[in-house]
C-alpha cells in the first residue's frame, strides 16, 4: 500500500469487483476498457470478482492491479501498468477514475506520479504508453500535463450509443517524466 499527501493506492481485491464495475458504464466508454478489436467490454460481477480474486484458469490475479482511494478509504478508481513481454521496456498506463473532474486534481496528479515513478525509476522502462477516448478529455489534460505526447489519432474505432469515438494514443519518455 501506498500512502500518499491525497491518495491510497493499493493492490485490487475481489472485494473490489463491484467498484470497478461501475467503470464499465456504456454511456461514459473508455479506450482502457476496449479488447483488442476495441470493443467494449461487459465483463459480469463474478467474472471481475473472479479476475481480482486470481481464480481465472489458474493464473493470478494481476498483483499490478491497483485500487486508488481518497483520504478516506473511499475507492475512487483504478490504475495499473500493462506491461507486454519484458525486453520491450515498456508499458501502458492505464488510470480510471469515477468522475471526469477528478482527472484535475491533487488525487490524480499523485497517482499519475506513482505510476511514473515505478516505471522510469522502479523498472527502468525506456517508455511508457496511454491511450484515451476523444470523450475522455479530463484524462487527455492529465497526461498532457504529466509530459505526454500524442503519437497520432485512431479515426472512429469505436461505435457506441449512437456516435463513433477516436481513440489517441500518447507517450512519455524517461527524460520528460
């Protein structure tokens, strides 16, 4: 666990399953939530349960896969880094919070922050990766914020409640973290 001036961010727990369910809200998508045909996922309570509990087929639950509390124990959203195999030195941030104008303050900042520190200072990655949906404007600012740069814009990836959805990709080098 850690503790930070504005945040707890801790690993995920079964108990947990039905705070990140309510991430997977259709009318608010979000490009960490897509598979890899980006499609939206609509995994049940017991599958997230499941997923968080580590009793998926055997494997573990992803130890990297963190809650992210206020001050007060509240869960307020999640976050973690998607690391593909290990010789390609990088990973994906991913970073959801329940409500849009969290993306703006100190809660979010702190966590963005942990997450850089792992990767650049932790694991010596020579980058990292996000990707945000044109609707999720709150955490495109947070990652311009924090150093990020687009690397180019997906046209309509996505077709969800009557509209079709861009998808952006960003990055961060080690010496702009």
């Amino acid at each position: 666990m850690i503790t930070g001036a504005h945040s707890i961010i801790r690993t995920a727990e079964a108990d947990d399953a039905a705070f990140l369910r309510r991430l997977y809200d259709p009318d608010r998508p979000r490009a960490a939530l897509l598979d890899r045909r980006r499609e939206p996922l609509t995994p049940t309570l017991d599958e997230l349960r499941e997923v968080l509990g580590g009793r998926t087929k055997g494997r573990q639950a992803p130890s990297e896969f963190l809650a992210v509390e206020d001050t007060t124990g509240s869960v307020v959203g999640f976050c973690t880094m998607r690391t593909s195999k290990q010789e390609r030195n990088y990973a994906q941030f991913v970073l959801m919070l329940f409500e849009e104008d969290a993306y703006d303050s100190p809660l979010a900042e702190e966590t963005l922050a942990f997450l850089k520190f792992r990767a650049f200072q932790e694991l010596k990655l020579n980058k990292a990766t996000a990707h945000c949906l044109d609707c999720e404007s709150g955490f495109r600012n947070l990652l311009v914020r924090n150093g990020f740069e687009s690397d180019g814009v997906q046209r309509e990836v996505l077709f969800t409640r009557g509209r079709w959805h861009n998808v952006e990709s960003m990055t961060l080098f080690p010496d702009k973290a």
